[in-house]
C-alpha cells in the first residue's frame, strides 16, 4: 500500500492540498520517517540536494557528505508528546544561522476501513496524558532558510503517535515503504520514552529501508522484535549494513553523533541470532 491510500484530508482545503503533493511526488515516493522528532526539522536540511556544494565552506549536508544520491520526496515525523510538539504556523526555530518556518497547515485523517489500532501503551512512554486520545495527523508545509545552504520547502507529514505504535499498526500492517529512517533524538532516559524504537531495525527489508542515519544507542528489545514478527505474521530477510564515510568532520545532531549506514538486503531469513550479529560489530564500536 502506498501513503496516499492511508490519508485523506479533513476539509476541501487540505484534501486538494494533499492531492497536490502526491501528484507531484508520483508513484512509490521515497518516504523518510523520523520517529521522536520533536520539534526538529533538520533531516529536512540534511537530506536534501544542495545547489552549488562546491562553492560551500565548512560542513554541508549528509546528503552531500556521504553521497546519498536516493533523496526523500516525503518526511514523516511521529512525537506522541502533545506537551512538547508545537505545531502552529509561524517561525518554530531561529539560531541566527537557520531559520524555520510553517508556512501551512493542513488537518488530516485516516481513510475510512482501515484498521489501524492506535494506543499509547504505558510502558512505553513517561506520560500517556500528553498523548491525544485519538490520532492527529497533520500536513506541513516547511520552509528552512539557512545562510550557508540557502532555501528548502518540503511537505511534512506529522502523526502525533507513540513510536511502536505507528510502526507496527501503520508502516508494517499497511506494508508501507520508508527508504529513510532516522533516529537521533528518541530521548529514552532522560526524555519521554521508554522504549526503544531500535526495534524497527529488525524490520528493514519490510519497509524496504535503504538508508539508517542514527545515534549510538540502541536498547533492542528482541521480545518485542518476536512479538511484532509473530502478531504480523512478517517474513524478515536479513541485511548488511554498509558504514558510509565522509572526508569531513564528524556531524553532530542534538550534541550526539550520527553513523550514516547503507542497507544491503540478503536472500536469508533474518534471526534473533542473526541480529544479535548485526548489532555486535557496531556496539563494541560504540556506534549503537
């Protein structure tokens, strides 16, 4: 199932609007999903394409830096945090460096039939009263001027949702493509969560990932990985992963560091043992 056949808008406005976007984005976009996004908007400058790199000092972009050529045409962002996400028009983000801007926003909803399970489960979050009681969706139109890079627009589709949640009863039960997944900031801790959403990682080749730009903390929690295997019925195929290197300084994001990995889907079933071996090598390289 691709996104378009899951959302539609609440109002004249945002249906035409979301019309737009997926006509102009095609068939099978490439979809990056950041879960625990806050209110952070960088893996839209990030991972986007920069004009004229060449004649950039300094960092650029990981986009740039490592050679990501398969850019995102669509960004998913999911908080459950209805306390600490703001989500309103105007200026959200302003260092004097970058700015960030939604332009517009737009209400949506799921489309009628499906069957999308949406919960807020208590041990997987600090506080379930900050969470909607039922499913907010919105459309964003984001602008991001940067005095280095210049200037991005980017549709973002935010769902105010629990991680897990959304992994499991929107992107796996609907077989939802993501090209891109990006955790750095999930704030298992110290911030609101208190799960792991590393658990995606086992998921890869469902989702069709083909790109992981993450921190080093990962808290996999193989119950979970068999339990969501099991209820979904999911065959897993097991990957590699590819490091991919930069000549540049390393990034940071949020004060943590970032590890760009290529995923490179094999023809095996992928195990609890299989993924014991994955996470291995990086762990004791302090990358996960």
């Amino acid at each position: 199932m691709e996104i378009k056949e899951l959302l539609k808008g609440n109002n004249k406005e945002s249906q035409a609007r979301l019309d737009e976007i997926f006509h102009l984005v095609g068939d099978n976009p490439r979809i990056l999903w950041y879960p625990s996004a806050g209110n952070d908007y960088r893996d839209i400058l990030e991972l986007s394409n920069i004009k004229k790199p060449e004649n950039i000092r300094g960092s650029i972009n990981i986009a740039t830096d490592y050679g990501i050529t398969d850019l995102p045409d669509l960004f998913i962002h999911t908080d459950y945090s209805t306390e600490h996400v703001k989500l309103k028009t105007g200026e959200v983000f302003n260092d004097g460096r970058t700015v960030v801007t939604i332009e517009y926003l737009y209400k949506l909803k799921f489309r009628d039939g499906l069957n999308i399970d949406y919960y807020v489960n208590p041990d997987f979050v600090v506080s379930t009263k900050d969470a909607p009681k039922s499913p907010k969706i919105y459309l964003l139109d984001v602008k991001i001027k940067s005095d280095k890079l210049g200037e991005f627009k980017k549709p973002v589709f935010y769902f105010m949702f629990e991680n897990i949640n959304f992994l499991q009863e929107v992107l796996l039960k609907n077989r939802i493509n993501i090209s891109h997944i990006v955790k750095i900031r999930e704030g298992c801790g110290k911030g609101d969560n208190k799960k792991s959403i590393s658990v995606a990682y086992a998921f890869l080749s469902v989702l069709n990932t083909k790109y992981l730009i993450i921190d080093n903390e990962a808290n996999f929690d193989f119950d979970l990985f068999n339990r969501i295997a099991k209820n979904l019925n999911l065959e897993l195929k097991d990957y590699e992963l590819e490091e991919l290197k930069s000549k540049r300084p390393p990034i940071r994001w949020s004060d943590r560091d970032v590890n760009i990995f290529k995923v490179i889907i094999r023809e095996g079933r992928l195990t609890s043992e299989r993924m014991k071996e994955i996470l291995k090598p990086m762990e004791q390289k302090g990358k996960i």
